[in-house]
C-alpha cells in the first residue's frame, strides 16, 4: 500500500462520520479538527500539570486531571466506535466540567493562574461544546474565578494575593468570557444560515435533498432501524411547458402552492422535501397500502385542483410512486432509485407501489441495454442470410438479413429481445448503419455469383420506425446511392403495418428516396396489423410478407387459410408480389404455389447461413446461377 493510500485511509479513520441534520458538514468537520486538537493538547499537557500540582497541593486537582485525561481518551475512543459527533461531544462536556471543577476547589492551581488555559480556548467552543455548552462554559469559568477571588480560596503563593494582579485577572476572565460567549452566538448564527442554505429548498423553504439523505441514514442507522417507514415521490406533470409558456415566475408560483397543499395534507410527524425540480419525496412512518392510497389520494386531490398564478389558470397534473422500508431495500439510495425506477413506468396511472420483480426485469434491461452499446465495439453482432426462392421454379432470388447477437457475458440473446431494447434506448440506428455496411460488403463478395443469377438477387433488410423518421436518414441513404450505385436494386427494405398509421411527413419523405434510389419496399408480417389498400397505395410497396403465423397453421387436415387465400388473392389484384415465411413442409409450398404465391423462405428450402455457407448454398443448385 502506498503513502498515499496510507494517507487517504487513515483520514477516513479520523474523519468519517455519521451524518447528523443538525450539523452543517464544514461546521462538523471543524468540530472534528478542534476536538483532536484539544484532546492531543490535554493528553500532552494534563499529565504534566497533574503531577506538578500534585506535589503543590492537595490531591483533588490530581485527581480531576486524571479525569479529563480519561474522558478524553474515551471521548476519542467511543467516537471511533460509534461515528457519532455528539457522543463525542457529550463526553468532552464532561472533561470540561472536571477540568473547571478542580481548577475551582485548587483555588485556579498554586499560583492562581488555572483558568487562563482554558480562556485559551473560547475561540473553539461552539465547535466543541455547541451553542448551550459554549455558553454556559465561559459563565461557568468566570463565576468560579469570581468566587475563588470572593471567598479567597486560594494558596499562599497565589498571584492572587496581589491587588492588582487580581483586578486585571478578574477583568481579563469577564473580557474573554464576554467576548467567548458573543463569539458561540455568531458562530451558530454563522452555521445555522449555512444549515438552512444546506438542508433547505430555497424557493419552497422545505427540506431538500440532502436532508432526506441524512434523515435516511439516521433512520436506518438508529437502535430502532427496524422501524419500517414508506418513500412516497410525487412527480408534476408538464411543469417544463408551464414554465415555457407561461415564464418561470408562473413556474415558480405553482411550485410554492403545491408545497403548501402536500404539506397541509400530510401529517405532523411526515417529512415533506423537495427532492428535484418537479419530484416532492415525503418520508412517513405509515406502511399500511390501504392507508397510504387513502392518503395519497386526497393529496392528489388536492394538488390537481384548479390553481390561478399571475392571471393564469392551471390544473396540475401528477404520478405517485411508493416504496418501504425495509420491504423493498435497506439501503438509502436504493429507495430512492426505487422511486425514480417506478415513476418512469406508466405515466397513465396515478398511484404506483414499487414491484421488485419488475425492478429486477429493468435492472437487467438496462445491464443489457449497456452490454449492447459494447457489442458494437466488440464485434458481438453478425449477419446470418435467410435464403429466399422463386416458387415455380426453386431458384435463388434472395434472402432476408436477419441480426444475431452472441454477447461475450451474456450468451445468445434473441433478436426479439434486443431489437425493442436497442429502439428503446436510441441504438437502433447505429444498428441498422452497421447490417447496412455488412450487407454492401456481402453484395460486392458476392457480385461474381450476383451477376450470373437466374432471379434477380435481393437482399431484405428489416427497417425500424425510428429509421424512417431519422431526419439524417435520406442524408446516408444518398451517400449509398453514390458509393454503390450497383447495389441499390438489390436491396429491399422491410417495414412492419404499423408504419402505415403514422403521418409523419418525414416518414413519407423518407419511404419516397427509397423509391427513387431504386430499392424495394415490402410490408412484414402483413395481415397481423392495420392492412389498409389506401396505405398500401401511399407506400407503394411491391413486395407483402405473408406472416409464418399463417403458414404454420397449413396442414394435410386444416387445407383452407381464408386469410393467406384472401392476401393472395389481394397481391394478385393489385399486381404485388408475395413472399410466405416460415414454409416447413412440402404441403404448405405445394398450397402456396398452387394460389400463386411469388416468393417462399423456410427451412424447408434452408436455415438461415453464414455468409459463406450462403454463397456455397447459391452455387450448389446449377439452376440458380448462368453458366
């Protein structure tokens, strides 16, 4: 271990804490720093004064330095033990009081000049005693010198035999303690505004943040920890366009008032705390679900009622979310997360309690999620070629790209699985970028068997919404068009009927450069969505994907699909092309061909392959390519 580490380890030793609300983090670092300092000055000097005094006088004065020095120690000790400030402090209240107490009945040590160590020390009392303690510490001093003076008991070599030596003394101990005093009260004015700064939300003047983290912490960390409690987060909804159109003063003003209503309808032993820009955290000792609704409910009410700031009339809207302890963690931070995790879920409901099992699920999710953004890098994702066949006749015609993923942590991870999650969390792009570089590179490997290709050759790759309302899509489309022009017409891009309901003209724009560009357009999985002839004309696709969930149902005793017959029959009508998926018996082609389906892919003609076993399986059958 170096110095460093040696260093930073025995810092945390000395100087790690147990948070307490009723102390600024500087205010508690200083008193940590003062109280080392005197307990380092009183194990070095106490020991010596003792045994001095010892041998002066009377064995009380021994005996009350032995006292300080022990509770010093042990004030270190048990601080060490406990992390708690105020043990600390406690313990050194005591120290002081022996301290002052044998300097008082030594008649202030054999030459009367006792209580001048501890005037010394005024300039640190708040940080060490507090405001009570470092009040009542300097009266204390200065009572007992006035008294010694008074009563006269101090020892024959006592400077204090001498008139003026005891005026000065006497007006020096009023002086400083004075001055002691005045310096504790504007120290805890001091800190207090620092504590308010702190631990307060300035515009709302309810607690914030911090201070729920540190009552957080005393809770769990207190004998009575197993104390349950609950979190409950109120988000407001539309606060940003509040503050858009109608300025942040509006903003502000509906902020206040909607403090003011949480805090009216919540209890007197309820914490309140403004934890972020829009989410109110209220910390309650009520864990009983019904009652929680109960509550919740009328503090919805509430919050949603008409609000009229600066002219303006506003309904707020909010979500509620709702976690225990221990219930759902031990841990701080992880109730919190709770709370962020379960307000990002179905903003239609009002009132949601934090499932774990779902917790779990996002947990995982998002561990993907970041697995995924690696894989790229990593060179995780390939390409496997799905091949297609022209039905009359058996020969090649294509093939659809379909992605794979075999993460280096996680095994194989099904297309199903990891397609919504990379639309979800905005790398579906990058994706499609990536299979599109794939697929040019297979196109040029592939160009000798491409060009002698009996059926013109295409390659089917699937397109996300999210591509087709990419504003840079036409961009990156166009920079394809002119480093590969020859292999624009062979590519088809497959988009599911769900595109078809949305209007974005961007889409539209989009699907139109693909038209232009030369490549196809073929509807997935048609007749599982909103099949429509009107959106069908308005994206002029050439090409329908009969769904595998169709073609699986054709069998010797169920011969009759009246959908997969009506598609087909549509195609015709409307001169399209038809391509069934998932064909794995010799019935389900001899059914298709017979009703004239154009395109058939299944593992009935092949699995899906690697790009070289594909470019083998193209040049097995003779019929596929000219000699």
């Amino acid at each position: 271990m170096g110095i460093r580490q040696c260093a930073r380890t025995l810092l945390h030793f000395l100087f790690d804490y147990r948070p307490e609300y009723h102390l600024e983090p500087t205010q508690a670092k200083v008193s940590l720093i003062a109280m080392y300092t005197i307990g380092l000055a009183g194990m070095i000097a106490a020991p010596f004064n003792a045994v001095y005094d010892y041998r002066q006088g009377p064995g009380l004065i021994f005996l009350t330095h032995a006292i300080f020095l022990a509770l010093l120690i042990t004030g270190i000790i048990v601080f060490w033990m406990t992390r708690y400030l105020r043990v600390f402090r406690l313990i050194y209240v005591g120290a002081m009081i022996s301290l002052v107490t044998g300097i008082a009945f030594s008649g202030a040590g054999s030459s009367g000049t006792g209580f001048f160590y501890l005037i010394a020390g005024y300039g640190v009392l708040y940080y060490v005693l507090g405001l009570r303690g470092g009040i009542i510490f300097p009266v204390l001093v200065l009572g007992a010198a006035v008294l010694i003076y008074r009563a006269g008991w101090y020892p024959p070599d006592s400077l204090l035999h001498l008139s003026r030596f005891s005026r000065n003394y006497l007006l020096i101990n009023f002086v400083a303690s004075t001055f002691g005093v005045f310096s504790v009260i504007y120290q805890h004015v001091m800190y207090s505004h620092l504590f308010r700064t702190a631990y307060t939300d300035h515009l709302t003047g309810i607690p914030n943040r911090a201070r729920l983290e540190i009552e957080l912490q005393q809770r769990m960390m207190a004998p009575e920890r197993l104390h349950a409690f609950s979190l409950v987060g109120i988000k407001l909804r539309h606060l940003s366009k509040i503050n858009a159109f109608h300025g942040s003063d509006v903003g502000d003003a509906v902020l206040i008032e909607t403090t003011r209503r949480i805090r009216e309808q919540c209890q007197d032993n309820d914490l309140v705390v403004r934890y972020s820009g829009t989410l109110f955290v209220v910390l309650t000792p009520d864990i009983d679900s019904t009652s929680l609704q109960s509550g919740i409910r009328h503090v919805l009410g509430s919050i949603q009622r008409l609000q009229v700031q600066h002219g303006v009339r506003l309904e707020i809207t909010a979500q509620v979310a709702i976690t225990r302890y221990p219930e759902d963690s031990l841990v701080a931070d992880q109730l919190i997360s709770n709370l962020t995790e379960t307000l990002s879920r179905n903003p239609r409901t009002q009132i949601l309690f934090f499932d774990q099992g779902r917790h779990l699920e996002e947990q995982r999710r998002f561990a993907m999620a970041q697995e995924l953004r690696q894989a790229l890098i990593r060179d995780e994702l390939h390409l496997v070629y799905h091949p297609k066949v022209r039905m009359h006749d058996g020969v090649a015609c294509g093939c659809e790209v379909l992605l794979r993923w075999r993460s280096s942590t996680l095994g194989t991870v099904p297309p199903e699985v990891f397609i919504p999650l990379a639309e979800e969390v905005g790398l579906i792009e990058d994706i499609t970028a990536w299979i599109l570089h794939q697929v040019l590179k297979a196109c040029h490997e592939l160009h000798p068997e491409l060009v002698r290709s009996v059926c013109p050759h295409r390659f089917a790759i699937n397109l996300s919404p999210l591509d087709l309302t990419h504003p840079e899509f036409q961009q990156r489309l166009s920079d394809i068009a002119r480093d590969h022009p020859q292999c624009m017409p062979m590519l088809e891009f497959e988009i599911t009927e769900g595109i078809m309901m949305d209007d974005n003209p961007v889409l539209q724009q989009n699907l139109d450069a693909l038209h232009e560009a030369g490549c196809r357009i073929a509807i997935d999985d048609f007749g599982t969505g909103y099949s429509n002839l009107g959106y069908l004309h308005r994206i002029r696709a050439q090409n329908l994907k009969i769904d595998r969930s169709f073609v699986c149902t054709l069998n010797e005793t169920n011969q009759h699909s009246p959908i997969v017959e009506a598609i087909l029959a549509m195609a015709r009508s409307l001169q399209l092309d038809i391509t069934a998926e998932g064909v794995e018996t010799p019935f389900q082609h001899d059914f298709l061909i017979q009703r004239g389906c154009t395109y058939a892919q299944g593992w009935l003609y092949s699995k899906p392959l690697q790009l070289t076993d594909y470019k083998a399986w193209l040049t097995r059958n003779p019929n596929n390519l000219r000699s």
